[in-house]
C-alpha cells in the first residue's frame, strides 16, 4: 500500500528542530525531487498555539508535517523516519538493525546531552523567550556549566572518526551541527583543544545542507 504523500510543512527555520529536518530533507533532496510546500509559523507571535493551529496539528509546536490523507505527523525523528520511508536514500537512519541501533543511540545521546542542554541554557537565559518559557534563569545556567563536558564526550566519540555513528552522514550528525551551530546564539565557543569536535565541525559546515 503506498504511503500518503506531504502535503505541507509547518516550519520556523530559525528553530532548532525545524532546522533539524530542513537539514535532513536537504540532504534527501540528492538525486531526489522532494517539493514540500512551507507554512511559516512565528513562534514569538504564538501562532502554534492558536485555536486553529492547534485542532490541526493537535500540539504547539514545529515542525509538523501534514499528509494528503489529513494526518498531521510531528516530532522531528518521527517526520523524518517517514521522509526516509518515502526516501530510502541516501540513508541517513540505518540500512540495517545493529546499524539502526548505533545511529538511534548516538542519536538520541546527542539531543539529550547537548542538544537539549543548549537549548535549556537559550530558552531560560534569553529575555525575548520569556513569550515561550516559563523562564528559570538558574536553570539555564545549570546548563550552560554542563556544556564543556558534554562538548568533550563528542570530541572523544569523534577520534579517528569522520561522522558521529556510521561511515556517512546521519541523523546523529545533523542533530550535533545544530547543536554546536546554536552555541553562538548563546556566545559559547567550543574550547579550542577538542580538535576532532573542530574538524568535524567544519566538514559539517562545508556541506550545502547546513547553509539552511
């Protein structure tokens, strides 16, 4: 049975997690003709959460991907499991099971340690999120002192390593350059001694994908 076909995206390229995706189905877009049509949200003027927003997509919150059969699919792993269902390459989430395994566990430890922790240290720190957040400045701070750690755990990984969780570019790397490319919205640098984390920045950054 074919799957249902995009329709639209709800997207806010300036956020961390629309970006993620626009990352991925940029790299899809390789020998691929993939036209989705963009719906702008502005987070800051809270249209994910008005009353039509929210009976559409039922949650209030980007990206969200909607289906010529109404389905609404969100949460960035899930959209792009199914672009890679609709896409099979160039696979970016695991050929096969131990492979699969590898890049969903570097995966998710890079949006839990980092991702997630730059984001807090943003949102809790930042007066114009206070529109989004119920702000705890502690709490971002808290953050922001866990980042040299969590920053020198992906430095290790990256030894003698070109990507993240496999011999390509995966979902795990797009999450990690997103990451590292949001640490400038909270003026942290990367410490200058985590040299493989540096190199792998800068392929990162040298791809088309990451100019979104």
């Amino acid at each position: 049975m074919p799957l249902p076909q995009p329709v639209r995206l709800y997207d806010q390229p300036r956020a961390p997690n629309p970006r993620r995706l626009n990352i991925f189905i940029a790299e899809k877009g390789a020998g691929n003709e993939i036209e989705i049509p963009r719906v702008q949200v502005d987070l800051l003027a809270g249209e994910h959460k008005t009353a039509d927003y929210l009976a559409k997509v039922g949650v209030p919150q980007v990206p969200a991907l909607e289906l010529d059969d109404g389905q609404v699919l969100t949460e960035t792993l899930a959209i792009a499991r199914y672009l890679e269902a609709l896409y099979p390459e160039p696979n970016m989430l695991g050929r096969e099971p131990m492979e699969q395994v590898e890049i969903e566990q570097w995966q998710r430890r890079v949006e839990f340690r980092l991702f997630l922790t730059v984001a807090q240290c943003f949102r809790h720190t930042n007066p114009h999120l206070a529109v989004l957040e119920d702000q705890c400045p502690d709490w971002g701070e808290v953050n922001r002192n866990r980042l040299a750690g969590r920053l020198a755990e992906l430095d290790r990984r990256l030894e003698g390593r070109d990507w993240i969780a496999a011999d390509r570019l995966t979902m795990a790397d797009i999450t990690a350059v997103v990451a590292v490319d949001f640490l400038k919205v909270i003026k942290y640098a990367v410490p200058e001694d985590l040299t493989n984390l540096i190199a792998w920045h800068q392929r990162m950054r040298a791809r088309p994908s990451t100019a979104l």
